[in-house]
C-alpha cells in the first residue's frame, strides 16, 4: 500500500543524511568536514483513521497534520449493540 494521504497527497520525499567529522571552527578545531551523504526518505506521518466519507463510514490513510488542521471529520462513536450481545443479556 503506497504511503500517500488520502486529502493532502501528502507523499515521502527524498533526502539525505550528512555525516560531518572534525571540531568546529568555534570551539578551536580546524572547521567540520563531509565525510559522507547517504541518501535517505522522509515519510509522511501517516494515521488510520474511521471517517465519514460521502455520507459513509469508512477507514482512510490521513497525515497527522490533516486531522489537526480539521480536514477530517471523524465517525461517531457506535451506540447500537450486537445482536449477540443483546440476547445474551436477556
């Protein structure tokens, strides 16, 4: 399953780590080098949420920066009880 928001398209991207070796400038050193760069991905934080979607409930894959900007509007909490349940209560 692709790692895209269902709202935003939100999607990884492409990055890399830098690792740097010496003692800066600043602190008396001779100044930082690039020893190397690996590439690397950054994912989208992303979340299964329950929501109501074209008038049905449904789950969908939405960034957490979606939900706290208010994009999602989420199912209510279900208030009916299972067949089972209730029968066994009588």
């Amino acid at each position: 399953m692709a790692r895209i928001c269902e709202l935003t398209g939100k999607r990884p991207t492409k990055g890399s780590i830098i690792w740097r070796s010496g003692k800066a400038k600043k602190q008396g050193g001779i100044g930082t080098h690039v020893t190397a760069i690996t590439k690397r991905r950054f994912l989208p934080n992303l979340q299964r949420v329950k929501a109501i979607i074209d008038g049905e409930v449904r789950y969908i894959r939405v960034a957490a920066s979606a939900i706290k900007k208010g994009l999602v509007t989420k199912a209510p909490k279900r208030s009916w009880k299972k067949p089972q349940a209730a029968a066994a209560k009588k």
